[in-house]
C-alpha cells in the first residue's frame, strides 16, 4: 500500500498552452458512491493531491465541495476540474452555474467538454436538431474572461472531433486539454501525438483500467510488476 504521508508523485505539474500549471495526478470521482466522496476528497488533500476531478454528470460536485471545505486546504492550492454535461450543450451559462453552485467555489481551474454529443435533454437518445459541440465551444470561449473557468478544454474527443473544432472559423481558443481514457489496453498513440501536435495536453482517465480491470491479471503486466517488486496497479 502507498504511503498517503509521502505522496512526492502529487507534486508533478504539467504546463498547459495557457501557461496555466496544472497538477499532474489528480482523484477522480467518476462512480464514487454517495457519502464516499466528501470523505475521498477530504482525505486526498490531507495526504497531499492538489487535483480534484468530477463532472455535473457524475452528481457528485456538491459532495466535492464540501469535501474541499472539510480538508482545510485553501481554494487557491487546489486544482479543480469539471464538466459540462452532454444534455447542457446549448445552455453553457446554466451548466457552469450549476457546477460553481454544487462545488461551493466561485471558479473552476478546468472546464470541460464531457462529450462531442449534443444530446436533447427531453429524448437523450437524440441529438439537438439545432445545435452540435462546435457552438458549445463558441459558448465556452466566453468563459475565461468571466473569471469563473481559468481554463477550457474537451474530454472524450477523436482525432476527426477535434479537427473539425480547431478548423472551424469560429475557433478562437485551442482546449487546454482533451482528457481521454488512456492506458495499456487503450494507449490511442494516434490521438496522443495529434493532441500534442496541436499543443493540447492528453489527460488520462481510467488510467488504471477502470472497475473491474482486466488488466489486474494481464500477463505481461504481472510479469514487469513482479520483476520490479510493485503491483500492477503501480506499473501502470
């Protein structure tokens, strides 16, 4: 088990094409069960991680916040991430209200795009007829000089995603950042190397093959754990 006094590995930091310093390891709070998170996050800052990811989707940004509260950390020593939600596309100015509301705080450091989906909140198996991500973009480029969002980026976005961001006319801002699902059964080189061609920097979710990873069992994983005396989950 890691030693939560002696976390040197939160002290990374990456730069992103802001200038902002972003703290490289971060808790995400993706499934984390109600009543779980405050006590997560609170317990995460006191051992030393500086970076909180979530989403509005995930329903858990209020449980966040109070988890902040609770550490004692002050606001402007923790990084905070969230998202948009898919079915908040058209309506970037309620969503980013909403999260600010839910995490107790009056700014974000990172503000993202969940997903390159439009989705009609009255028939989630539709897209808006009226409406795609590149005028949610158009939307969340108003953001930084509100104060609320330091810094803007997109999840979940495919090469073919992003070139149709970056080559459209309205496309003022580069994302900061697209946090995509990275790791050894998901390693997307392709999409790594565009991103960083592009200067946006590639955050890795589920980096340690998310729940129930096969890789936990994965032969060659084993393997290279054994020879270096750590556990997979170390490797990765």
């Amino acid at each position: 088990m890691a030693d939560l006094h002696n976390l040197d590995h939160t002290k990374w930091i990456f730069t992103l094409n802001t200038g902002a310093k972003m703290p490289a390891v971060g808790l995400g709070t993706w499934q984390s069960k109600p009543n779980e998170v405050r006590e997560a996050v609170k317990a995460a800052l006191k051992a030393g991680y500086r970076h909180i990811d979530t989403a509005l989707a995930y329903g858990n940004e209020h449980e966040v916040g109070l988890g902040i509260k609770d550490s004692g950390v002050p606001r402007d020593q923790i990084w905070i991430t969230t998202k948009l939600d898919n079915t908040w596309h058209h309506v970037v100015e309620d969503g980013i209200t909403s999260s600010l509301k839910s995490l107790q705080t009056d700014y974000v450091d990172l503000y993202l795009m969940h997903w390159p989906s439009s989705t009609d909140p009255n028939d989630k198996k539709k897209h808006l007829s009226d409406w795609n991500f590149i005028k949610t973009w158009q939307e969340m480029q108003k953001l930084p000089a509100s104060g609320r969002v330091k810094n803007i980026g997109v999840s979940n976005f495919a090469i073919p995603n992003l070139e149709k961001l970056l080559n459209d006319p309205s496309c003022k801002i580069v994302p900061a950042v697209n946090q995509i699902e990275l790791h050894p059964n998901c390693p997307s080189p392709k999409l790594l190397k565009y991103n960083e061609s592009k200067g946006i920097h590639c955050t890795a979710y589920s980096c340690l093959g998310s729940t129930d990873s096969p890789l936990y069992k994965d032969a060659t994983l084993l393997k290279l754990a054994e020879a270096k005396g750590k556990t997979p989950q170390q490797c990765m």
